[in-house]
C-alpha cells in the first residue's frame, strides 16, 4: 500500500520542503522534470530524432513542461513548446526554466487565444513530416485547479483529445491529467486523456477515482521531499494495491474450522436467496471456518441445497422475509460468532426494518452492513452513529444518497467526501464507509481513508456487491480489525476480478469471484501479484533524480 496526499496536503509537503528543509523549489522542478523524461522514454520509447509538442500553462505546472522540453533536447529530440499564456508573465521557478528553455533557442509558440491555438496546431502536421510525433505532453494545470477550465485553455485539452485519437500521437499529463480535480477526480469542464500520467512525490485520489479513466499508466517521482517530511505529515490516505497482501495470515499446520472464525450472516428474502448465498460463498472462499445463515423458514430448503457447506438456522417467524419477531433467536445465535453480515437481500418489509435497527444498535459483535440493511438504516439517518459496536457500511452511490440525504451526482462529485460523512460526528464505535464503484473509497469515521485500485468493468454485474459484503465478513472472523478487513477485502474482492478480467472483460458472474479468491490470496500472500492495472492504470515510483 502507498500514501496518498491531498491536492492541500501535496502543497504543504513541498511548501515544507522548500521554507524548512531548504531545498530549493527550482530542484523540486528540476526533478519533476527530469523524471517525467525519464518515464516517457522508458514506456514511450527514446526522443532521438522525434518530436514532443509541449502545451505549458501558467504556473508550476507549465515550468516542470519547460524542464520537460530542455531533456528532450538534451537527448536528440525536438521539443516544441506550445504556450498557453504570455510567457513573459511566468514567475519564479516558471520564469528562470522559460530563459533557460528560450537562450536555447528551443521552438517556442504562443497561443494566448483560441485563433492562435488553431493557427500553431495547424503547423504540426509540417513538425510531424520532419520529424514524427514522439509524444503531446500536457503541462496546462497542475493538481491546484479549482475551477472549470474555459476559453483556449478548454480548447487546448480538446485539442489534444482531437490529435490523440485522430492521429494516435501517445498524451503525457503532467502531475494530473488538466482539468481533472485532484482529490474528487471529477472533470472540471473537460480533461485530457492522458496515455501516461507522471505525477510528483505522492499520487493523489483524483488519479483513481472514478476508475482513473483519465490518467492512463501513472508513474510517481520522487521530487526529492524528505521522508521525514512526510513522515512527519502523518497523511491519512493510503492506495489499495499488491502490496495490502502482507496483511494475510498464514495459518499453523494444526488449524480447523474452530480457529477460522464463524459468522452470522443474516439476509435473503422471497426473491432475493441468491444474494444470501453469495455473501456466504464469499465468506467461505475468504477462508471463514464456520458460516450460518438465519433465513426465512419456507425458504430454508433453497439454502440447504443451493449451498451444503453453510449452516442454517430457519426463523419461526419469518415466512419469507425476516422479522422483529425472532430477534431473541438471532441474539441467541450470535454464541460463538466472532462477525455478523445483515443485509444482502433482506427486503425493506417494516418489521425486517425494525430488526435491523435493533441489531444495528444493540449487537456488540463486528457488523458488515449491506444493501437492504443500509436502505432501512437510512430512515433513522440521524442515529446511525449511535452503535454498540464496530460497523462497516457498504453502499453503492445510490444507497449513499439515502444514508446522507444528497443526490447521487453529489455523492459521485466527491466520492471521498462522501466516504468521509462520518468524520468527527463523534461516534463511540468504530464506522467504516465502503462507498463502492470504480476506485472504491473507503473511509473512516476517525478520518482514515483509502482509495482501491483494483477491479475492472467486467465487474458490472449483479450479486458482487453480496460477495464483497462475505469477503469483509470472513476476514473479520478470521482476525482482521474492521479496518484491515474493509481494505483487504475490497482489495481481494478486485484483484479476483481482475483475474478472470485476463480471460476477457466481461461475462464472469460474482459467484465465479468468490471462487477466485484463494488462488488470488495465495499469490498475494506469497508476493507473487503484479500491480493492479484496472482501466489502465498502475503505478510505479522513481527515485529522486537530483
């Protein structure tokens, strides 16, 4: 797993860097630079004799293209760089590399409106014919962009949209796709689609969320900021990636399925068994000892068939739905039980409601809640924090709307907010936030947050939610903190995904993932798994270059 900064945080490191440490913001840009060169070459191939069109911004941004454009030109390429703005209106670090880059005598265009943006384009196709396309580099805005992008700097991300797909010319962002906001992910306007992000000390959420369909293969640099600095920042971001694997546990020779942990599950309704036993397989696959389901009676002989290596207790009261009424046997059966799952296929009757809301309250043990559970949580919204014990909520964006009471646009504007709901609403218990989709963010009512980036499309698809809400329940039985086992398991729950996804990238089933999960788990374990690509994206860190 890796650190993850906020575009606020990010800012912080390197103001720390520069004002306390010492170290020169013109080395941090040299560096930056330097190492996006780097990066290019090794997954672009060498610049020598090939053109890279450079469009720079306005501020740091733009400078750290200008570093760019004067390594290109140090090894055998032709840089041209393509300014945004009057380039006599760059300050600092910007301003000395814009001396550097003109007494080199570097090609330099300005295109400070969107009829000279068109008429320095239109001379590409000459820059092309001399010497072919290497790359576009996109220097326009760094992760401090705020607002949405309009005028020629809008043109210029469409443009370079336009020349990607129309002539297959490779588009490198620097730090941050322009126009991508870097802690929601969300689009401000437009953004480049970039086919290589290089982003500077620490990747940040923007670059995941939404499953990263922007930022292409990311890569890190290491600027130079001191370890102690970020040490010292005690961020509170991490990325799910392989290396989440060192959590798993070998087990002793001598274990059985009374030191693997047992768990409740409650869920399944008339019409809706198939999530019930998909969370059970998930628990199962995740390496859970002992798993129960409380059912409805009359559906009981659909679970006993459908899935030998569970248990079920039918509920006398519950015909075909659960009911308030048996909640003296469920509180029985939590015996022995080290987790409970409530919720995959409940249904939403008033009595089904008014057991979940005593078990979501009163049960001390670990509680993955999910899917109806959490549409029935949501009516009393205002005492969801009011637990007597550890919760992991699991929502996908529509039943985060409920819970929160904001439109789904809003929950998918800024996922990690809306992760972070609970942050500091002083909850006695812990509360983890699983807000799924494409880059699952979870985050923690003490502020703890993580961004996943595993998983793939394929994954559209009934009932994985259900397998998700298992795997978290296995783990937890088998020892993990709620922490741990919200991470670890939507990291697992993705990476099975992402194996069948090498097959092809749709058509597997969540019970097909469930399956997959001790082969993805051993090689985790074992060191033996590559970075996750999803849509793309992987990441690898540099070493300072200077």
């Amino acid at each position: 797993m890796r650190q993850l900064a906020t575009a606020e945080e990010m800012q912080g490191l390197d103001r720390q860097t520069i004002e306390e440490v010492g170290i020169p913001g013109i080395v941090l840009m040299e560096n930056a630079g330097q190492g996006t060169a780097d990066f290019m070459e090794q997954e672009l191939g060498p610049f020598q004799g090939r053109s890279v069109v450079i469009f720079a911004g306005p501020g740091n941004n733009g400078g750290d293209g200008l570093v760019i454009a004067r390594h290109v030109h140090q090894r055998g390429g032709f840089p041209h760089v393509l300014f945004l703005v009057d380039p006599d209106r760059l300050k600092g670090d910007a301003a000395v590399n814009c001396r550097v880059v003109r007494r080199l005598g570097l090609s330099c265009h300005v295109a400070d409106s969107e009829e000279t943006l068109d008429q320095a384009l239109e001379q590409l196709a000459d820059i092309h014919l001399r010497h072919p396309v290497h790359s576009l580099v996109d220097a326009l805005f760094g992760t401090g962009l705020g607002r949405p992008l309009e005028g020629r700097f809008l043109a210029a991300t469409r443009k370079i949209n336009f020349l990607k797909q129309q002539h297959g010319w490779p588009v490198v962002s620097v730090d941050i796709p322009s126009g991508l906001h870097a802690d929601s992910g969300q689009v401000l306007g437009g953004a480049v689609e970039a086919d290589l992000t290089v982003t500077y000390g620490l990747a940040k959420p923007g670059h995941f969320m939404h499953g990263g369909p922007h930022t292409g293969l990311l890569r890190v640099v290491d600027i130079g900021i001191p370890p102690q600095v970020v040490q010292d920042a005690a961020l509170a971001g991490e990325l799910l990636d392989h290396g989440i694997g060192r959590l798993l546990r070998s087990r002793p020779r001598n274990a059985h399925k009374g030191t693997c942990g047992h768990l409740l599950v409650l869920a399944g309704s008339e019409g809706k068994t198939g999530a019930a036993i998909l969370c059970a397989r998930g628990a199962l696959h995740s390496g859970a000892g002992l798993v129960t389901l409380a059912v409805p009676h009359r559906l009981n002989p659909i679970f006993e068939t459908s899935l030998p290596e569970a248990m079920t207790v039918p509920l006398p009261s519950a015909a075909t739905m659960l009911s308030i009424r048996d909640l003296d046997l469920v509180v029985s059966l939590l015996k022995g039980k080290k987790a409970i799952v409530l919720g995959p296929g409940l249904g939403t009757d008033p009595d089904t409601g008014k057991l979940v809301q005593r078990l979501y309250r009163e049960m001390e043990l670990p509680m993955v809640v999910d899917a109806d559970a959490l549409n029935l949580i949501a009516h009393h919204r205002d005492e969801i924090t009011d637990t007597a014990g550890p919760r992991i909520l699991t929502p996908h964006p529509g039943e985060m709307a409920r819970l929160t009471g904001l439109g789904t646009g809003e929950i998918q504007a800024d996922r990690l907010a809306a992760a972070l709901w609970l942050k500091d609403r002083g909850a006695g218990s812990t509360i983890i936030t699983v807000l799924k989709g494409a880059g699952t963010v979870i985050g923690g009512n003490d502020g703890r947050w993580a961004v996943n980036s595993s998983g793939n499309p394929g994954m559209a698809t009934g009932g994985m939610g259900d397998v998700l809400s298992g795997i978290i329940g296995g783990l937890l039985v088998q020892g993990h903190g709620p922490w741990q086992a919200a991470c670890l398991g939507v990291y697992l729950h993705g990476a099975a995904a992402d194996r069948l996804a090498e097959q092809g990238d749709r058509g597997y089933l969540a019970s097909d993932v469930a399956a997959m999960l001790p082969r993805t788990m051993t090689c985790l374990a074992r060191g033996a798994g590559s970075p996750t690509k999803g849509d793309s994206t992987e990441v690898q860190q540099s070493a300072a270059p200077a």
